[in-house]
C-alpha cells in the first residue's frame, strides 16, 4: 500500500498550472486585491465544505469521498481551461475547493488507518514524509513539464487541461484501495449521525486546549505560507527583465524557463524536506522543539525579506522564497502527527479536517488583505506580515509551553 499511497501524492501533483497561476490572473488584467478576492472565495467553500467532507469520509467511505475530490479538480480544470471572464473564475474556485475539501484530511486518515493495522503507528512521522517526498517528486516532474507546455503553446491557461489525465489515473487508483481503510462503523450511518460527529469533533476542537493551540499554529505557519507562497510568481516575472537571455524570448517564454527551474528546485528541496522531517524530530528531542525551531526560522525569512523586497534585490527575495518552502515540508509531516496524537481514531479524517479547515479560514483572511497592501506599499508588506504573525504564534508558544505537543 505505501506504493499505492505514493502513487496518489505523484499524480495528485501534476498541477501544470502552479508556478503560473498568479501570473495567468495578472495576464487577464486582475489586480493582486482581485486575485486576493478569488483566493477568499476559494478558501471560505474549502471551509465550508471542510469539516462535512470529513465527516462523510469517517461515516459514510472515504474511498467515495477521495472520489468525489478527483472529480471536482476535473471539473475546475475544464472550467480553467476555458474561462475568460471574472465570474467564470469564481465557478473554478468553487469547483477547486470542492477538491481540496474532500481530499484534504481524508487520505492521511487512510494511511494512519493502514498503519495502525499494521502495527505501525510510531512510524508516522517518518511514513508520511516518506508519502510526501513522492508527492513532492511528482511536483517537481509536473514543473518542467509545465515549463515545456507554456513554451510549446504560448498561453498558460491551457496547461490546465494537460492536468486530467493523470487525475483520471488517480480516481480509478483510489477506487480501487482495500476497504479495511474504511473505519469500522461507517456503515449505515445518517446525516444526523454525520452532522453530529461533525458537532462533537469542533467542540473538542474549540474546548480542547492542545487541538485548539495546534490549530493556531497551523493558521499561522501553513496559512501564511499558503497566500505568500505564490508571490515568488511576480517576482520571477520581474527578474525575468533583468536576464537578456531569458528576456529576449518571444511572449511569457521566458518566464515559463525561469518559474519552472524555481518550481523545480522547490520540489526537490521538499522532498529532502518531507523525508528528513522525523530526523529534525529525533535531533529536537520531539515535535514540540522541532515546531520551536521552525518557527525561529520562519520568524527569520519574512523578516528578511523585508529589506530584500523593499530594495528589489529579487535574487535574494527567491533564495528566501525556498527557505520558506523547504521549512514548511519539514513542518508538514511532523504538524500533521502532533494533530493525530490528539484525535479518537474514528474520528481521524475529521480532526485532520479541521485541521486543513484552520489553515484554509486563515488564508480566506489573509489573501485579500495581503493583495491590498501588496497593491498600495508593494511586494515588501509580505515580510512585514508573515514577521508579525510569526511573532505574535512564537510569544503564546512561550507563555504556555506545557499547552502545545
């Protein structure tokens, strides 16, 4: 099964459209608060939808719901694909976040659930890096790839379509998965049954301290990371001027080159991350000093791209870009395990839900503020704001040290 489950992550990220979709939104004339807006909108379904799909996943299969998140990627990828006009772009967004919403928290489940049959539960950490680093190796295929498409079409926009097959590939992967990945008593459940694990699984969340703190984090680490992430897009489009070589090719052919490199080296930088993750555990001496020290580094980027972004020293702004990027693969894996030793086994797929839900309400909040203030002062704010929150998470990790895994 761990083939299988890598397989998943390898086909999952063959998202041709990543190192350019803030640049096909600027190619339409959008400003960065409008692109901002389409984020929101994006986040606030996956919220929406979040914490149901994890519910249907625990009661009703999560097999039919990974399902189902294949099939709304599809969706939004046709929609993509084809769209020219503002409101066409929200219906992709909706039609994204239903994806994201029936995926996210549901195929980690699966994988503890194998796990946990196997005997292997104190494997986490090190199991799902492992995961990782194959969807990491399938991003970091599907960024030259896209690299080679925009140069080989000359518009972005249609990379989106190159993207069903392997989705396609992964639905009937996923189909096929055993049922002992299913809980136990999932079986003849209602939508009330549904809705009232749903209710209990956020009251535990909201009273329960530990789970209430880790969700503070994640909003603040991985939902920071989630709007910031995508600006190295502009940036590189920028530099792009500065290079004759990469300058002088005709239309975005030069940008394509340049973003797909970056994208390239982030994805191999996330795969070292994503496998190494247990060991930066093991040298921290747990998971709560290893979350303390990534959170002193991610403190450290954002401040220093500040100075960077505010001078336009754009080649040290993208070394600080994959910093961050490798940071949050290590954070990754070992966030995800320190939400598990705090949720009931049958409510896995729930809790990880939530968990994903936190990071989404964040980026819903921070995408059109950032998108303001990126229009108004420039590039430099998101220093400014990642700092800040960063050291608004690091002061209440050191008020209540024994209150956090």
């Amino acid at each position: 099964m761990l083939g299988r489950f890598s397989l998943y992550g390898f086909l999952k990220n063959q998202k041709y459209y990543e190192p350019f979709l803030l640049l096909v939104f600027l190619e339409k004339g959008l400003s960065f608060f409008q692109i901002g807006l389409l984020i929101a909108f994006r986040e606030l379904s996956v919220t929406l939808m979040e914490i149901p799909s994890g519910a249907l996943a625990d009661s009703h299969g999560r097999r039919l719901c990974m399902a189902g998140s294949m099939a709304g990627y599809i969706v939004s990828f046709i929609v993509f694909g084809f769209s020219s006009s503002f409101p066409l772009l929200f219906l992709a967004m909706f039609f994204f976040a239903v994806g994201d919403a029936f995926r996210t928290g549901t195929h980690k489940a699966m994988i503890f659930k194998w796990l946990e049959n196997q005997g292997r539960l104190s494997e986490k950490t090190k199991v799902y890096g492992k995961t990782r680093s194959w969807s990491k190796t399938g991003t970091a295929l599907s960024s030259i790839v896209a690299a080679v498409l925009v140069w080989r079409t000359g518009t972005f926009s249609t990379v989106f379509l190159f993207c069903i097959p392997p989705y396609l590939i992964n639905l009937v992967n996923l189909l096929t998965y055993p049922k002992d990945l299913e809980e136990e008593d999932h079986g003849g459940k209602t939508l009330r049954d549904t809705v009232s694990m749903m209710k209990i699984s956020v009251l535990e969340a909201l009273k329960f301290k530990p789970l209430r703190n880790l969700m503070v984090e994640t909003m603040g680490f991985q939902g920071v990371h989630k709007v910031t992430g995508d600006y190295i897009q502009p940036v590189i489009k920028t530099m792009v001027i500065s290079i004759p070589l990469l300058a002088g090719l005709q239309g975005d052919r030069g940008s394509a080159v340049l973003a797909g490199g970056v994208y390239f080296l982030l994805a191999v930088l996330g795969i070292f991350g994503s496998r190494f993750s247990h060991r930066l555990v093991t040298s921290a001496g747990g998971e709560r000093g290893s979350a303390s020290f990534l959170w002193r580094v991610d403190f450290l980027c954002y401040a220093a791209l500040i100075p960077l972004l505010f001078a336009r020293w754009y080649i040290g702004a993208i070394v600080v870009f994959i910093l961050l990027e490798l940071i949050q693969n290590l954070w990754r894996p070992m966030q995800v395990s320190r939400f598990d030793h705090v949720s009931p086994g049958n409510r896995r797929a729930t809790v990880l839900s939530i968990e994903s839900q936190a990071k989404s309400f964040s980026a819903m909040i921070y995408a059109p503020v950032l998108g303001l203030l990126v229009d108004k002062f420039g590039l430099w704010t998101l220093g400014v704001s990642g700092a800040v929150i960063a050291l608004v998470v690091i002061t209440m990790r050191n008020r209540e040290p024994q209150t956090i895994h």
